[in-house]
C-alpha cells in the first residue's frame, strides 16, 4: 500500500512531489484524464484506486487559462475567463474532496493538503489586480476550511490545509516572476513535505507558506 497519493502529478511541483515520496501514487490529466472540471472523470478515477493514503496532495491549478492571463485592471475582466479560473481553481479541488477525501483512513493522522496561492489571501492583498486568479484561489481556500471541519468529524485526527509554495520557477509562473526569488520545483517539494511533516491536527483548516508559517484569509 502506498501512503502517498499525488493528484497532478506531471506538472512541475507534482513532478518533483513524486520524486520526493517513493512509492507515491501519481495521477495527472496528460496520463491518465485526471481533469478537475470533468467530475465523472474524478469518480472513476478514484474508484479505480485501491487506497487508502495517508497524505492526498492536490498539485493541479494554472495560472494561464486557454490564453488568459491575470488581469491588470476591472475593464479585463471577462466572465468566461473568471469562470474558467473558479473551474479549475476552486470547484476543481472541491470535487477532488468529494471523490478522493474518501480515501483517507477513518482513524490516526492523516493529511490532505492543496496547493493555494498567497494572492488568494484578501487580508494579504495590497496590490489589487489579478481578480479572477486571486478571487478563486480564495474561494478554494473557504472550500479547504470547510472540508477541514467536516472531515475532523470523521477523523479527529485530520489535516486539511492550503499551501503557498513559494515562487516556484515552472511554466506557470514563468512570464510573471520577474526578480523575485524563487526556487526550483524540487526545493519546492521539500520545502512542502517539511511543512506537512510539522502539522497536526490542531493546524487543520489553516493555510501556510512554505515555510510553515499562517498565511492570513
């Protein structure tokens, strides 16, 4: 039985998770249809796996959507491109819950975590912009908190976080990092499992950076 299950695990941060978790179990859209926004797809996948895992770690997201990018001001906000970021960034990990949350053992510690953005935070927010990226990745987040609490009820021993990475140098974020430090996909993913090795149950329904600390809502 492999105690990892890694949900997008062909992209960068997925990739280097998978390197990271010997015997990790991976599934990833490019390999095997795992597509967020096709919930019948997410149930047949999840049936077909025979679990359970200790730690799910939802790594799918883009920032990029069929050619949209973060919008600079309110007069490039389109609804179908903010639609496409709730699909993939907020309903997308919710399904992922729905389907594959049942997975996890009903009894002694166990973890799912999803990789958020620091641009979801509202208290963070001092730069405006980027409203649909940033209004879905919070909406994930609320998603996280819910699920955290309904999933102690079960398990009184659960974590159920978000996650900032970093600036993480991947195609997603390659047209946007400018100067600003970064690390690569694997020191992401140490970085990532460190953080999840230091929580406990007490922690769930949080949200943190990589380096382990709160991230304001």
């Amino acid at each position: 039985m492999s105690h990892t299950l890694i949900l997008g695990a062909s992209g960068g941060i997925g990739a280097a998770l998978m390197d990271a978790c010997p015997g990790a179990v991976g599934l990833s859209r490019s390999g095997d249809g795992l597509d967020v926004t096709d919930e019948g797809a997410l149930a047949r996948l999840a049936d077909g796996l025979a679990g359970p895992f200790e730690r799910i770690i939802n790594a799918t997201g883009a920032l990029v959507i069929d050619g949209a990018g973060p919008e600079k001001a309110l007069s490039q906000i389109t609804p179908q491109a903010m639609a496409a970021q709730f699909a993939l960034n907020a309903t997308g990990p919710a399904l992922l819950l729905k389907h594959f949350a049942p997975l996890l053992p009903r009894q002694g510690r166990v973890v799912f975590a999803s990789l958020s953005a620091r641009v979801g935070s509202i208290g963070d927010n001092h730069l405006g912009g980027w409203y649909s990226y940033r209004a879905a990745k919070a909406a994930q987040n609320q998603v996280i908190r819910g699920a955290a609490i309904e999933l102690a009820r079960r398990n009184p021993d659960s974590i159920v976080v978000a996650l900032h990475p970093g600036t993480v140098e991947t195609g997603l974020t390659k047209a946007f990092v400018g100067n600003r430090p970064k690390v690569t996909p694997r020191e992401a993913a140490a970085n990532l499992l460190q953080v999840l090795d230091g929580l406990t149950p007490q922690d769930t329904g949080g949200f943190f950076d990589q380096k382990g600390l709160a991230i304001e809502w």
